[in-house]
C-alpha cells in the first residue's frame, strides 16, 4: 500500500497569469504558498484485475475505458496501469472552494501511481505532468500555478513562460514572518460551490480585453516578491491582497458578487486590513490579514465558519509505504 499527502494552496496575487491566454504574449507570475490542509490518496493492489476507485462516489469497472472520473482514467493512462489497483481520494476540504483541490488530487495521485509501480519523479517532473494531464489530454481551461504549488510546497514566486516553461524562486521568510503569517491570515468559507472551470473559460476569453488589469497582477506579483524577501511579512503585504482584489473583480463578472463584496466589507470594517477571494472567484474561501486584536470582531462580523491552517513547508509526498 502507498498513502501520499499533497497540500492545497493559497495564491496571494498574480493569479490568473499563469493562463495561457496571457502568459504566451509575454509570462505571467504567481506568488503562492502550499497550506496545511491536504489530498491524500492511497493505491493499494487489488486481489483481482478491476479497478476500484473511491472519491465522492465509488466505481468498480473492469477495463480502464469504463471509469468516469477523467483525472483518475488519465493519470493511470499515463502510467501505464490497465487494471488490479485499488485508489482512494480523502481530502480535508471540499472541492470547488479555491484552494486547489483538483490540482492536489492529480498531482497526488500521479506520485502515488509511480511509486507504485517503482519510479520515483521529482517534483518539478510530478507538476509538469499534472499540468499534461489537466490542461493538455483534458482540456481543462486552468492555468499551471495549482499543480506546482501542490508539488513543490512552501511560499513560492513562479514565472509562467512565453512557450511554456515554468520557474520557481523560493521566497525563504524567516521563522519568525512565517509566525506571523500563521497568525495574522484569517481564511473564512463563504459557503458557496463552484466550477472553476466555468469562470476560467470566461477568464480566458477575456484576457485579450483585461491585458492592463492582467499586466497589473503580474507586476505586483514581482513586488511582493521582492517586498517579502527585502522587508518580510507586514502591513503593506494587506495593501497588495486588497489591490490586487479590487483588480481581479473588474476582469469578469462571475469571479465576484454582491453577498461576497458585502462579506468583504464587513471583514474590512471590523479590523481587517486587506484579503481577496481565494481561486478563481465566485465562492469559496475569504482570505483576510488581520491584528490579533481584531479578530474576534472579524469572525462575529463575517458569522462563517473560519478554518485554521498554517503555511506547509512541504510538497506532495509519500507518506506511507509497504510493498
């Protein structure tokens, strides 16, 4: 049996860069970080030659063409699977919520898939290939961010290349800004689902006609880059959230609405100092900055149920395994 943990992400600014439909007139970039809160998958063998495969629903089938969840169908593809495999999916958080969760899922199941058949890849390998499998193979209209953050872990800066490369540069704070951060970042679930896809699709098609709003993201993205390596983790990281949200709202109208921005709002009146909607918009999770001693009347002001979480050092890993 073989159990990896992957972690979910957090994306603070240049989001909706790493699109194709943008980084290919230039590069986009990303400043993100991988959380505490993960997708783990276990690939067990199984006694007979089906596949059984067990997320929000089960299928049992008998050939690899039968199974209904694309993701899975191509990462065995990829690997070379046809059958005898028993995979499980738990994840701390609901899908549909910004933080990632389809990109873990991929990345995670990718690495478990190749230990078990002996191979090991690097994270760098693992991200490039949940980025095959989502965007080339599936068509899936996302960028590239969620699967690198989900590999590699940690805080990072990356630039998304004209003809496809991506870069990394770790951005190291010291313990005690990461303290900080742990601290000072609030995250509140809106309690609203949705597709990414279907904002992604508009987002996309909209890049043409946002280039100056989109031009905006990524530069900041390269400022707070610099910011948190030069002056580390405070006040002015709140100000760029909150510019950058303001930027991000004006590209389509589905990445926000009136129950968010009023949410916002509230948080911002009762203490907070900045934030944005987490992932490509609509719903999800509230990401705030707020001073410990408004945080108690931020959470009676946004009355939303708040999970804690702190920064995740690591990438998607094998936690667990027995030949």
């Amino acid at each position: 049996m073989i159990i990896t943990r992957t972690p979910l992400r957090i994306s603070f600014t240049g989001g909706g860069t790493d699109l194709p439909a943008y980084y290919e007139n230039g590069y986009g970039a990303v400043v993100s970080t991988a959380i505490n809160k993960f997708v783990y998958i276990t690939v067990n063998k199984r006694f007979d030659n089906t596949i059984r495969l067990s997320y929000s629903k089960t299928e049992i089938v008998n050939n690899i063409n039968e199974l209904q969840h694309d993701i899975a169908k191509a990462c065995l593809n990829m690997v070379g699977i046809t059958g005898g495999v028993e995979i499980t999916s738990i994840a701390d958080i609901p899908s549909g919520t910004g933080l990632g969760s389809s990109s873990s899922f991929t990345v995670g199941l990718l690495n478990a898939l190749y230990t078990y058949v002996g191979e090991h890849l690097s994270a760098d390998e693992l991200a490039k290939k949940a980025c095959e499998i989502e965007i080339d193979i599936l068509h899936h209209p996302i960028g590239k961010q969620d699967q690198y953050a989900a590999a590699v872990g940690g805080i990072n800066y990356f630039s998304f290349e004209r003809y496809g490369a991506v870069k990394r540069e770790k951005i190291n704070l010291s313990d005690a800004d990461i303290q900080l951060m742990n601290q000072k970042l609030m995250m509140f679930y809106t309690g609203i689902r949705r597709s990414a896809d279907n904002i992604l699709e508009k987002q996309s098609e909209e890049t043409k006609n946002k280039l100056p709003v989109l031009d905006f993201m990524k530069n900041q993205a390269n400022e707070m880059k610099i910011h948190l390596k030069k002056k580390g983790f405070d006040e002015t990281f709140a100000e760029m959230l909150d510019a950058g949200w303001q930027k991000k709202k004006s590209i389509t109208s589905g990445i926000s609405n009136q129950e968010i921005d009023e949410l916002y709002e509230r948080a911002l009146q009762a203490g907070a100092l900045g934030g944005k909607l987490l992932g490509a918009g609509g719903g999800g999770f509230i990401l705030l900055y707020c001073d410990e001693q408004y945080q108690q009347d931020v959470r009676k002001a946004m009355s939303l149920r708040e999970l804690d979480f702190n920064i995740s050092r690591y990438g998607s890993q094998v936690v667990y395994f027995e030949g």
